[in-house]
C-alpha cells in the first residue's frame, strides 16, 4: 500500500494493499477501496463509498459525498463504484437516498470526464463515457456504452438506453431509447438515426444493425401511426431479433415518455 505522508486517512477505512493515496487526499469513514485503485492529489472519498479495483480517480474529485437531496437526513446510504473505471479530476459523485433504495451504482469500465456531476441514485451501466461536465440529476439510468457529448444535463428519473449517443450540450428531459443518436439544444432536441458505428465497433453484425434500422423506420418516421401501433407493426415484421424486442420493451416501459421527433419551437 502506498498512502502518501499528506493524505488523512479514517481508521474505519479498509484499503487494499495494492491500492494509492496520492498527496493530501482525504478517505473519510467507511471507505472501501479495492487492488490497484489510485485515488490521486486533493481527491475526497467519503461515506459508505466501496470501490472496486483498478479504478482511477482524479484530483480534486468528491466521491460519496452526502447527496443534494433536502429529505435526506443523514442515513447510511451508499455509493458502489465497479472495476477499470477512470473518474477524472473535479468530478462529483454522491451516495444514494433512501427513497432512492440507498445506493448509487458505477458499473465497469467507464470513463467520466473532468467536471462531471452524478447525482444520488444514479445507475451507471458498463464502458459509459461522460465528456466533460455532463450532469446527471438524481435517479438517472444510463446503459452500457452509452456516450454523452460534454454539458449534456439530463433530468431526474430519465433513462438513457444502451449503445446510445447523445451529442454535446443537448438537455434530456424524457427517455432516450437504446440503440440511437440523439442531438440538438433546449427544445430542438431530435433523434438522427440508429447508432450504426457506435454498434459495429461493438461487435454488433450488420444484420442486426439493418433490422434495428428497419424498426427506427417504422417508429420514428411514420407519423400516421400511433406510437402504440408503431411499436405492434415493429414486432410483427422483425420478429425474433433481441435488440429490436429490446427497443420496443423501452417505449413500453418508459414513465417520463420517450424522446422521438423535433419538439416544436414554443419562443
């Protein structure tokens, strides 16, 4: 173990033996931080906070703080960040509420760029980038190997879909379905099309990439059809496809409703 001679560290803190605390970190109370993590310069890690291995985190960054939330009042809540994740400098991540089921969760294999804010109850997935400065408000969903562009801000209980990208400065206010690219300010938000090169340099095969393009089209550009209808015609001419199964079951599911077209103009 390597904790430098200007870091505070709480006794109640169970440091793995691997692990690095740069110069005037601070780890207070039941921190737990797992093999080859470095928590470096200025960095603060507090609370119920349980960090996997080989996590990176910058300097400056505020890792389980209490959450901006006026009912909390103090319970023991948790933050539980996964392996491989790379947290950069000044980034804030706050623990869980009770409303919340207590926990914020950080899968694996993030990166979360310098400025960032996680709110409470937030649930990252795996291999999700954050650029610089987005902001998740509480209770947010983002799947795996989603992409959100820098100041992209998303509003408390929305849901991000997995494989999805969202473009620089764009404000969330309802679910984004998986599988999609989505860009544009205040209320010119809209969804482009699928997002075919985020999915092949995941792995996915051009034939499923052409039938989640087959279902984009028939949900997103048939204005004639009701929602409800789109999603009923989708299923019956791609049947037996998961992804395409997978993006019907998110309308189906949202509470907030789902992102789908250009909203209008109201200045």
């Amino acid at each position: 173990m390597t904790i430098h001679a200007t870091a505070v560290v709480d006794a109640q803190a169970e440091i793995h033996a691997s692990a690095t605390i740069g110069p005037y970190a601070v780890i207070d109370g039941p921190v737990k931080i797992g093999a080859d993590s470095v928590i470096d310069a200025h960095a603060v890690v507090s609370g119920h906070t349980t960090i996997g291995r080989n996590n990176s985190i910058g300097s400056f960054a505020s890792i389980g703080a209490p959450p901006q939330d006026l009912h909390y009042q103090g319970e023991p809540t948790e933050l539980i960040i996964g392996n491989n994740n790379q947290i950069r400098e000044y980034v804030s991540i706050h623990r869980g509420t009770v409303d919340g089921n207590g926990k914020t969760v950080i899968g694996d294999g993030n990166m979360i760029m310098a400025y960032s804010h996680i709110a409470h109850d937030c649930r990252i997935g795996d291999h999700a980038i954050l650029a610089n400065v987005a902001t998740l408000a509480g209770h947010v969903e983002i799947g795996d190997h989603v992409n959100l562009g820098g100041l992209v801000a998303v509003h408390q209980f929305c849901r991000i879909g997995e494989f999805t990208y969202i473009g620089g400065m764009s404000g969330i206010s309802k679910d984004v379905p998986p599988f999609v690219i989505l860009s544009g300010t205040r209320n010119r938000m809209r969804i482009t099309g699928i997002n075919k090169i985020g999915l092949r340099r995941n792995g996915l095969d051009n034939g499923v990439i052409t039938k989640l393009d087959q279902a984009f089209k028939i949900i997103f550009r048939t204005p004639d059809l009701l929602t409800s209808d789109a999603l009923e015609m989708t299923l019956a001419e791609i049947p037996d496809c998961p992804q395409v199964s997978r993006l019907v079951e998110f309308f189906r599911t949202s509470s907030r409703g789902v992102v789908k077209r250009i909203e209008e103009d109201q200045a």
